[in-house]
C-alpha cells in the first residue's frame, strides 16, 4: 500500500507540473481541475485525497466504487466522479452516490439515470463521452451529428444537466495525433455550447498521466490522474 507520505510527494509533483503547464500555456490553475483516479486503491488512498484537501476522486467500475462510497460515508462532501463504463444495468447505482458522470454515451443510459434521479430525488452532472481515436475497444459516440442528437435530447431529461464532454485517445499515438483529437474535442464543445446556447457544456475532461500537458495546452477542465500520483495499480 503506498504510504501516505509518498502520496503526498506525488501529489505535490503533480501539483507543482498543472501549474507549471497552466502557466505556460497562459492558463490560471484554477480552470483546471485534478481528479485523482483511485481504481484498485483501498479507501485509504481516498481519505489521503480528502486530507490532503482534495475534494474529488475519480473511479473507473461501479461496483468497486460503490463499496468505497458505502464505507466512506463519513467523508462529508467528497465528490464522487465515474470515469469509466457505465453499463445500463448498473446505471441504477450510480443516482445518490455519484455526483458526476463523465462515460454517458446513449440516450437509453441517460433515461435509466434520469428515471433513477426522479426516484431518488437527486441530480447528477453527466459528461458525454466521445470517442475520437475510432477504436473497437472503446465506448462513445464517433461523430458531430450522433452528438448533437444526443445532446438535445439530453436537454429534455429531468435531473440530468448537461456539463461538457470526455474523451480519452489511442495509447499510442505520438504528441500531434493526440492534441489532435483533444482539440478537436474543444471544437466540437464549444460548437456545440453555442448552438444550443448552454452556457453550462463548460467542461472538457480530458488528459491522464501520460497526456494532461497536452490536454491542459488544448483546453482541458479535468484531468484523470491515477498513476503519477497512486503508483502503477496492482
């Protein structure tokens, strides 16, 4: 298990790097935001993020996050983001525990989180998930026109806002082809704002360990960090 003090270390490096990025790319820190991406950590890694004052964490599965935010419950206003997947028939766990959802890619997803908020009484923020890299492996919408329908859609559905959208590119791809899909995910945000005159589509969560320099240089709002600052999972 990583000590807290090298939690910590790594957290500052990081740290220290977004502002270094933020300022060379003449970007204020705090349009920013870290998500630490505590998958396959133990809790603990959460209430290092929670005492360290970070205020958000990010998981990739339903039902291993689900046990953390059970346990966790004393960690009052943690904020709770799904990163990864979200299968429809998990999707009823998510309303009441999550706060954001950044892998929203169907609109028959969205109305199961809908239908849950209604019962629950509860909102969530939803980011639609893009994928860009046209990669077999990976779940998002591929094109403008499959978003834009989406999206007004979207717009009709009680307790689900609208926030921005994510994406995540090929692991192979040099430093031109990835800036590449993260501007062209910046475009299509900002198209997309405008011609549905939604102020709030603000957010573009793009960027991991290996990438987030180039995603803060082409806009990014959130950036998914799990290595650089838990070590190599387990």
């Amino acid at each position: 298990m990583l000590s807290e003090e090298q939690f910590k270390r790594n957290l500052g490096e990081v740290q220290n790097e977004v502002g270094e990025f933020c300022s060379q790319f003449d970007r204020s820190p705090n349009e920013v935001v870290l998500l630490p991406v505590t998958k396959k950590w133990p809790v603990d890694a959460v209430r290092f993020c929670k005492d360290a004052g970070i205020g958000k964490v990010g998981e990739n599965r339903v039902q291993e996050a689900v046990k953390k935010i059970d346990v966790l419950q004393d960690l009052s206003g943690l904020e709770w983001h799904l990163v990864g997947h979200l299968q429809k028939n998990k999707a009823r766990f998510c309303p009441g525990r999550f706060q954001w959802i950044h892998s929203l890619d169907s609109l028959e997803l969205a109305k199961r989180l809908s239908r849950t908020c209604l019962e629950q009484n509860t909102s969530l923020n939803v980011l639609i998930q893009l994928n860009l890299s046209g990669e077999d492996s990976k779940s998002g919408l591929e094109d403008w026109e499959q978003l834009r329908n989406l999206s007004e859609e979207l717009m009709n559905l009680e307790k689900l806002e609208l926030r921005g959208l994510m994406t995540m590119p090929a692991p192979d791809q040099d430093e031109r082809e990835t800036r590449r899909v993260f501007a062209r995910l910046r475009e299509m945000q900002e198209r997309l704002k405008s011609e549905l005159n939604a102020p709030q589509i603000d957010q573009l969560s793009m960027g991991m360990t290996s990438d987030y320099a180039w995603a803060i240089l082409e806009g990014a709002t959130m950036i998914r960090v799990g290595s650089a600052i838990f070590g190599v999972r387990q």
